[in-house]
C-alpha cells in the first residue's frame, strides 16, 4: 500500500459512500491516479465498489466506501516516525523543503 492507497482511505474513513467525483475533488489526484488506486483497494475488499440506483439514461454511477471485512480493519503502522534531529523522515516535507532547512541550518552554524 503506498502513500496514494492511504490517503484514500482516509478520505473514505468517516463511513459515508462517495461517487468517484466527490473522492476525486477530496484527495486531489487526477482520474488515472484514482481510478487505479480504487481498482487496487477494491481488489485487495479494502474498498467497496456499489452500483447507485439511477432513475435517468447514462452510464451508472458507483460509490465508494470503507470494506467492512476483517482486512478493512487492518491498519498500516505510520510509514514514517517524526524525530526532530533528523528532518529527512518527515512525510508533510518535500525534498525540496528538506534541503532548503539544511542550507539555513548550515548557514545559521557559520555565523
């Protein structure tokens, strides 16, 4: 399960179904990148894929929620473990960020 899969999970964590256009605007992926993780969670029953009831013409429209069997329940210890001396293993940092704060920290030592 990567860092895509888990933020899925979060989104869909409170328990209400979502079509795939609500989940989308949440996590903030693009189609490709959702529909993929979706289709993976679906097939690893960590997500629940439902048909919705249409009264009109058009293709049908799925929600998306939280599986409730016994492999739903298993969460993944947090990927990363903050520590203070070591910026690096911060997950909210780019790498971009984490080199910048290294650059004012060897600058503030010089002085």
């Amino acid at each position: 399960m990567d860092l895509f899969e888990e933020r899925v999970l979060a989104a869909l964590n409170d328990g209400n179904p979502r079509v795939f256009a609500q989940l989308l605007d949440e996590v903030g992926f693009s189609r490709n990148t959702l529909k993929l993780r979706l289709k993976r969670l679906v097939a690893q029953s960590l997500v629940m894929k439902e048909k919705t009831v249409s009264n009109g013409r058009g293709r049908p429209k799925y929600t998306y929620s939280i599986s409730s069997s016994p492999a739903a329940s298993f969460r993944r210890p947090p990927r990363y473990v903050y520590n203070d001396c070591n910026p690096a293993v911060q997950p909210h940092k780019t790498p971009l960020q984490v080199r910048e704060r290294r650059i004012l920290q060897t600058n503030q030592k010089q002085m």
